[in-house]
C-alpha cells in the first residue's frame, strides 16, 4: 500500500518513549524523516539510534513543550535540518493525577501550558509552511478522559478539554489548502505513564498493583490492554495521502471503553 508519505518531514514531540516513540518509529519506517523532540536528551539519543538501527531517517533535539519559546526552536531546527515540515504529532506527557482540591497552582499553570497550549503554538508554527507546500497532517494526541472525565484525572481532562475545538477550528480553516486536523485519544495503553497511574490508584484504593491492573482490564471490553503501536498506526494512516479527506474528527482507541460515540 503506498501511503505517500516517502521523504516527507515530521517533528514528532514526546518522542523519546511511549506512543510517541512508537509513532516516530511508525512513520520512519515508512520513509518519514523524523525529528524527534523530549526533554531527556539520553532517551532521545536511544531513540533515535534505535530507528537508525532499522534504516529510518531521525534527529532530535531536546525540549520542554510547555514552554513558550519551544515550538519556534523546534520547527526551526527542522527547516535548518530538512527545509520543511509536513507532518506535526503534538504529544505531551500528562499532568499528575489528584482531583480539584489536590492540585495546585503550579500544577494547573503547567497541566494548560503543556498539553493545551503548546498544541496552539506549534500548530501556528507549521501552518504557514503546510499552506506554502498545500499539503500537512497536524494530530494531536489527547486522550479518553476529556470525553469522560474522572475526578482524579481533572487536570488531564480540563487541559486536553480544548484541543477537540482547537483541532477543529483549524481543520475547517485550512481544509481548503490540503491541511488536515485531527484527535487520537487514547484510551488504556501500556506505557510508563499508565503503569504509573496504576501503582498510584492501587495504593489509594489499598489493593495490590496486579490486582488493580486485572480490574481495568475487565472492564474493558476488548479485555486488554493496547501497545503504543497500536496508537501508531492509526497516526501513520491518518499522517498518509489516504487519509486526506478525514479532517476534524476526534477518534477514541479504546476497546470500546468509552461510552460516547
């Protein structure tokens, strides 16, 4: 299947572990040049010697996305690096978890910086050169939890709120210029972050981490747990040539978990 997409630049930022290194790697190996953005300049160098090792194009630098000089920086040293940008994979990790009267200041000042805004900055950054090239892939990688939020999830849920109408006003902006905007969210995925969510619900509800773990995932309807990979295929399709008529849409990878439609 020719997905269009040989030779064609992405940054991908949180790239160094989880969905986003899965979905940096998706795209490289099909032929996507991939710079790879993270705050951890160690990881990212294992990352991308990782791709290099299965003939992919990558680079990195590292970066805090949730401050508001990043973006420039970022799509910056792409243009130096490969002279455009095509494909933008806004993914951030989340913020922690507590509810209303748990989370501070600092924590929510940060929750909306990282994973609301720095969606809105780097997406002002690459529109401009999508409309030059007339054609870009923006995807957002939010999550289950802003459709169905949880007490102890407020941050996550209130900042990842926006980006559905975000995402939407863009795509109804640029769809004329062969731009397309859309969601991933995620629902349950073995990563760090999730097996960390785990061990601290466990210690709350004072159950072992194995137990805790069986439980979501019988109520789960797919009875499973997902791998990043999984989240990575559907951003590959949806970065692709095949996906250009899909554009303002927010799509759940949840087992079927989540109960709106």
């Amino acid at each position: 299947m020719n997905l269009g997409i040989k030779n064609k630049v992405a940054i991908v930022t949180g790239a160094s572990t989880g969905i986003g290194f899965a979905i940096a790697h998706s795209l490289a190996t099909s032929g996507v040049k991939v710079l790879l953005v993270s705050r951890n300049i160690e990881k990212l160098k294992k990352a991308v010697k990782k791709i290099h090792k299965t003939g992919g194009v990558a680079d990195f630098i590292s970066g805090d996305v949730s401050k508001v000089s990043t973006a420039k920086k970022i799509v910056k040293k792409c243009l130096k690096k490969w002279d455009t940008v095509n494909i933008l994979i806004n993914n951030s990790g989340g913020p922690p978890p507590g509810n209303l009267m748990s989370q501070n200041k600092k924590n929510w000042d940060f929750a909306i910086q990282n994973n609301l805004l720095s969606v809105v900055r780097f997406t002002q950054e690459v529109v401009p050169i999508m409309k030059k090239n007339k054609w870009g892939r923006i995807i957002t990688i939010g999550s289950t939890i802003a459709k169905e939020p949880s007490p102890e999830m407020i941050l996550s849920a209130t900042s990842r709120g926006g980006l559905g109408a975000f995402s939407k006003a863009v795509a109804i902006n640029f769809a004329k210029d062969n731009i397309s905007s859309n969601i991933i969210s995620p629902g349950g995925i073995l990563t760090e972050r999730f097996i960390n969510l785990v061990k601290v619900a466990a210690k709350n509800e004072k159950k072992s981490y194995s137990d805790k773990f069986l439980e979501i995932k019988k109520n789960i309807p797919a009875g499973r747990i997902a791998d990043p990979e999984e989240i990575a295929h559907l951003a590959v399709f949806l970065a692709s040539d095949l996906s250009g008529y899909i554009n303002g849409v927010d799509i759940s990878v949840d087992g079927a978990f989540t109960k709106s439609y």
